[in-house]
C-alpha cells in the first residue's frame, strides 16, 4: 500500500501549435507524498498539473490518478471528487462571501470536513462574511487553501499556493500542509519557486526543465546521491576533462575546479587527484545547487 | 449548487431586462383609453399614395380594439426585438471562460464540463421564458383596469411565440461565449446576427414575423415550422457549445 502510485505519467508531450509545452513528462508519486514540483517559469509544472487534473488534455502519454486515465471525461471525474486542487492564480468567484464559497464549494463532496473548514477559518482570521473582491491577494490564497485542505481529498495539487503570503503566512501554511498530511495521509503535489519551503516539507522533488522531468526522487535519496567534490590548485585550475561517470557539471573559477557528481564521487575524487590539486573537499549538495544544475543557470 | 451559481450570475442582467419590459408593457397597457381617443379625434391626411393611405388606415383600425393594439404596438414591434436583445445579454458570458472569473476554480470540481454549460444555458432559458411570459400576462391583467379584456391564453400564445424565436439567439449567445473570452463579443455577434436575420429574411416570413404572433393574430393559429426551426436550431447550438467547451484546454 505505501508503494501504491497514486500519480504516474508516462511521456505526456503536450503542444501548442510549433511550442512543446510538454516533451515527454516521466512522474511517479507514491501515496503519502508531500512532493515537490520545481522548475523555471514555463518549464511545464502548471501544464502537468492541468492535465492531471483534465483540464489541457496531452497531445500523446498516458496520465494516471489513483490509478484512473486523467484523459478520460468520466475517470477525470472521479478524479475530481478525490483530489483538491488550489490555483497559480487563486481565481474565485468574485462577489460572493467566504461562507457562501464554502457551502457551495461543500456541495460538491461528500466526504466534506466542516471541521477543518472552521478550524481554517479560525487560523487564516477569515471572516465569513466577506466578500472574495474584498480580500487581499493572500487572504484570498488562504480562502483557497481553506477550501482545498476541507474537501477530505486524498491528493492535494497546490500550484504556487505560496505566492502572495507575507514570511508568517507561507510558514503557517507549510506547517498546516505537513499537518494534514500527516494526520490523515494526504498525498501533496505542489510546485514553487521557493526552494527553501520545499526543502522544508517535501519529501520528494521532482524538477521539471523544458517540458521533461529531469531529476525526480526522494529528496533525502537525492541529497545522498549529490557531492559537490571541490579541487583547489596552486594556480588557475586546469581546462581537465574529467571522464567518470555521473558528473553532471563542471565548474573552473580561477583556483578552483568545481565538479557537481550524481553518485560515484570515488571516481571523481581518483580521477582528480591525478591533476595533482592542492586540495580536495567532497561537500554535500544543497537542493538550490542540484536544482540550478540540472535546469542550467549559472550559479 | 449550479442553479444557484448560474441564476446569482445572470440575476442581475434578468432582473434589470424584466424591469424594462414590464415598464413598458404597463405602460402600453395603462394608456390605451387615452391613445384611443386621440386617435379618434384626429382626421385621416390626405395622402397621395393610396398604398401608404391604407396602411394608415389598418394602422389606425387596430388600435380602435385593445387586442389589435397590443398587437400592433407591442406583441408585433417592440416586443421582439427587446427579447432578442435580452436572449443575447442572459446567453453571453460563459462560467468556463479561460482566465475568466474562478474559471479554473469551477472546473476542478467533480462536474462535467458539458453540465456547467448546460445549468448556465437552462437557468437563462428559464430566465427568457419568464420575459416572454411576464409583460404578456400584464397585458391580460390590466386588461379589466382600462375597461377592456384581453384573453391569457391569447396572451400566452404571443408570449410563448416570442420565447420559442428568441431561444435562438439565446443559443448562438451560449455557442459564442465558448469561442470568446470575453461577454462583449458573443453578445455583439449575436445581435449582428439577430439583425441579419431580419434583414435577409422578407418581411412577411420568417422568425421575426413568427416571434411577433402574426399568424396568431390573424388566423388564431401559431407559426409552428419557424418556432420549430428557431427551438430546433436553440438545442443544437447549446449542443455545439458543450461539445466545443469539452474538447477545449483550459
């Protein structure tokens, strides 16, 4: 059961005209997941989520929820009732209150936790009585998340459910996420662009660049997994080619050779030490640096 | 659920519309006496052209009874037109609009795409069937005020005609709005069309001639081929609209 995958794509491409949004998405989550989708603005995090959720269907793959195609209208359905979903852009209703949104948004499940919907009244300081258009960008979000953590869903997809919240706001919110996932075994999938949150409640990581999950694992597994192995030199840090495997980048900055190695970094370490370096340091990776490699950016 | 959503959207566009049918409806009712009696006191001009003459003629004798001046002064005229541009207004708009208002918000609810469309399009065919029916009722209810009567089932029969002919711009306004973002254009294009229609189609025929009760008016009997046509053309267009918002990416 806790290996029971209760999200899985396999090669979802997805395109618009001559632009790929999606070349090929590979995602596994297991039930009980708080999982982390990272990746650059258009990377294809919003688009993987739509077509979990059977909102921008693929153009080839296989999408699958709770063991349900994503695809099809009916199974999309089901899908629905079980999973909550909050939105990049926390779009509402405009001009109804927040007590009217959540007894229309409690209609439509049954398993409907009113419980959790008071006990988030009272964290988020929401007063019912409100109208959405009179709520502020991040109380807004907070109606969203309310009305999300109180459908008694299974899976819970939360694009960007920290923009728009002051520091106090996004830390409450990540422990009322772990909070729930823990209590009732609440899968998570939810992106952002905030590295340090996700190292904070995730468990799992998945990187998406360029429509493609590039790094997708454990994120205990992956800080194990990661070594940066630093050469210093006594001059300028030779043009070395280094042929061992698993290096995923290599780095000169003057004295320094800078090698960022995915498992195996004995090999690195032995093959360096043949450029005769001053010193050599292995040092843990953190999820900024793995990110930032496997997407690209200079650091 | 989505009754209630769809009416709180479109209960304003209704009840602003209602009023500016009953206004007038009251109003056509309440000052036949006076219309009457000045007509009566005027004399015929002399016209030259004895075709024009006789329009005038029949123009003036409808109005001497209260049913041929309902008819000819709201049933045939004004009526139709005010309901079209209504079918247009309560059909524009649709609540799966892409980046429209909690669009993505309605649509990870567990509920089919095709039955937001359809909630939308019944709460404002309901919504139009009132405002065909209501200012037609008020014609036979404030018959007695002025002295006269005015049969419901008459009344009924000329709303009805008017209801049947504008479920099909009410239709094309639903069809639009799921090709448009926007509730402007699908209801520009609507009355563009409504406006074709009743250019390209000759005066005596068609759905406009139809939605005015002509041949009720005169023979007793409803146009059935073009209300059928307009209600048949209405379901394929609402049809249309859910088919086209269910193959759409959001």
């Amino acid at each position: 059961m806790a290996d029971e995958l209760i999200i899985q794509t396999v090669d979802i491409r997805k395109r618009y005209g001559n632009v790929e949004a999606l070349a090929g998405v590979d995602l596994k989550i297991p039930r009980g997941a708080v999982c982390g989708l990272l990746g650059r603005n258009g990377a294809g995090k919003t688009t993987t989520i739509k077509v979990l959720l059977g909102m921008v269907r693929p153009t080839s793959g296989v999408a699958s929820v709770f063991g349900l195609p994503a695809t099809d209208a009916k199974a999309s359905l089901e899908i629905r009732k079980r999973a909550a979903f909050v939105s990049e852009d926390k779009d509402l209703y405009g001009g109804v209150t927040v007590g009217e949104l959540i007894r229309f948004t409690a209609a439509f499940y049954p398993q409907w936790r009113a419980d959790r919907a008071s006990e988030y009244l009272a964290a988020f300081e929401l007063r019912v009585g409100a109208t959405t258009r009179e709520l502020s960008r991040g109380m807004r979000t907070k109606l969203a998340l309310l009305l999300a953590l109180s459908t008694g869903a299974e899976l819970l997809i939360l694009d960007e459910p920290m923009s728009g919240l002051d520091p106090a706001a996004i830390e409450q919110v990540l422990q009322i996420i772990v909070k729930q996932a823990g209590r009732d075994g609440t899968t998570v999938l939810f992106s952002s662009h905030q590295l340090a949150d996700v190292e904070q409640i995730a468990d799992r990581i998945a990187i998406v660049d360029r429509g493609r999950v590039v790094v997708d694992g454990a994120l205990d597994d992956l800080r194990d997994a990661y070594r940066r192995v630093q050469l210093v030199f006594d001059g300028a840090a030779p043009d070395a080619k280094l042929q061992s495997s698993g290096i995923v980048s290599l780095r000169r900055d003057g004295r320094v050779l800078s090698v960022l190695c995915k498992a195996g970094e004995a090999e690195v370490v032995a093959e360096a030490r043949a450029l005769s370096p001053k010193g050599v340091d292995v040092l843990p990776v953190s999820l900024k640096e793995i990110f930032l490699e496997t997407v690209g950016v200079e650091n | 659920m989505l009754w209630h959503k769809a009416w709180v959207d479109t209960r304003w566009r209704f009840l602003i519309a209602l009023a500016l049918l009953l206004v007038p409806a009251c109003g056509s009712s309440l000052s036949f006496p006076s219309v009457r009696d000045f007509l009566a006191s005027i004399e015929l001009p002399v016209v030259a052209d004895e075709e024009a003459a006789a329009a005038f003629r029949e123009s003036l004798e409808l109005t001497r009874t209260f049913r041929g001046y309902a008819w000819s002064q709201w049933f045939s005229q004004s009526f139709p037109v005010l309901l079209t541009l209504f079918a247009a207004l309560l059909g524009s708009g649709s609540p799966l609009v892409k980046g429209g208002s909690g669009a993505l918000f309605s649509l990870a609810l567990p509920v089919a795409r095709g039955r937001w469309i359809g909630t939308r399009a019944g709460t404002a065919l309901a919504e139009l069937f009132v405002l065909a029916l209501a200012p037609s009722l008020v014609f036979a209810a404030l018959a007695p005020v002025v002295g006269e009567q005015f049969a419901v089932t008459e009344a009924l029969a000329y709303g009805v005609s008017a209801f049947a002919g504008a479920s099909l711009f009410l239709g094309l306004a639903v069809f639009l709005s799921t090709l448009f973002s926007d509730v402007w254009r699908p209801l520009l294009l609507t009355c563009a069309g409504a406006l074709a229609v009743g250019m390209i189609v000759p005066h005596d025929y068609g759905l406009f001639q139809a939605m005015g009760g002509t041949s009720y008016f005169f023979m007793g009997t409803l146009a059935w081929p073009e209300l059928l046509v307009g209600a048949v053309a209405a379901a394929a267009l609402a049809y249309a609209a859910a088919a086209n918002v269910a193959r759409r990416d959001f």
